[in-house]
C-alpha cells in the first residue's frame, strides 16, 4: 500500500473503513461530496476539524484504490 499518512483504518470507527485521521469522516464521504460539487472550502466549513490535506488524501487514496487490481486466489 502506497504512504497514506492521514488514511486510518479501525474496526471500531466506521466499520473499519478507510477514515481520514481516526475521525468519523471516512474517504467514500469526502468523494461523494466532491462528486456532488462541493468545493473544498464547503468541506473544510461543513467538517471545520479537517484540514485542506485530509481532503486531497482522500482523493488520492480514492484514485489508487480505483487502480488496484485484484486477482482471484486460486485453491491450490
């Protein structure tokens, strides 16, 4: 996995969903609101503990999972 310093995983917040700084915000909500037209300043206005950075990870790690391929596991 590339170096996402600001992507947290933890069973316990979210269902283990990739969330930005152990917050309650996780990665799919910030692309959904970019998706919708939200420009960062709306984020950072609606979400004011998040920081301009967190939403730029965000996207990145949204476009590297986009680019991840998985490969089926063949019994041996």
């Amino acid at each position: 996995m590339k170096n996402f310093e600001r992507i947290t995983f933890n069973p316990a917040v979210m269902g283990g969903k990739p969330c930005l700084r152990g917050l309650r915000v996780t990665v799919g909500t910030i692309v959904g609101l970019i998706a919708s037209g939200y420009a960062t300043q709306d984020i950072l206005a609606l979400y004011p503990y998040l920081e301009a950075e967190d939403i730029t990870e965000a996207l990145r790690f949204a476009a590297w999972r986009a680019e991840e391929i998985e490969l089926p596991l063949v019994a041996a």
